[in-house]
C-alpha cells in the first residue's frame, strides 16, 4: 500500500502586532491635517503643474508655424517649472541653499 506522508506543524505563534518601532520615525506622531498638507497635497501639486505644462505647451505647438514649434513650446515649460519650483518652495520649504526659508506652512 501507498505511505501516507504527515505533515508536522510547529506550535502556533501569537500574531505580531504592529509596534512603533514599525512606524517610520517621520510619520510616528503627525496627525491627518499635518499629513495631508505634508505629502498628499504636495504631491497632487507636482502631479497637477505636470499636466498643466503638458496641455499648455501641446496646445501652443498646435497654432505655432514649423520653425517655431519646438522652441516656444520648450521656453515655456521651463518659464513654467521655474515659477511652479518657487511656488513650491514658498509653500512647503525645501530648497533653503536657493531661496532662503521663507515658508508659508
């Protein structure tokens, strides 16, 4: 006849809980208000001026005649990026070696 095989399994463990030694250092005692203005807002913004410059250069290259349709275009995203960039700065700091802290928040 065929051998059965057994399965042998340990004692069973109690569940680890989470501790706060899990929880990264940075996230540990911020409430949802200083989280929400800290990452989630600041990553819409960055996400929202990407898309705005991707639509306002694409419809300017629209009307532009060939030998303007690249330059333009480029000249405007960077404009753009320089002002979304200080924007940015002012609001949530970062780039103090350039600007100076000069938050809002």
């Amino acid at each position: 006849m065929a051998k059965k095989r057994r399965i042998e399994v340990e004692d069973r463990k109690e569940p680890v809980s989470e501790g706060k030694d899990d929880i990264p250092k940075k996230y540990r005692d911020t409430s949802w208000g200083d989280w929400f203005r800290g990452t989630y807002a600041r990553w819409w913004y960055v996400v929202i001026c990407m898309f705005i410059d991707l639509i306002l250069a694409l419809e300017i290259s629209r009307f532009l005649p060939d030998p303007w349709l690249y330059l333009i275009p480029v000249m405007l995203v960077i404009t753009l990026t320089m002002m979304e960039v200080y924007v940015f700065h002012r609001i949530w700091g970062g780039l103090d070696l350039i600007f100076g802290d000069r938050r809002f928040l």
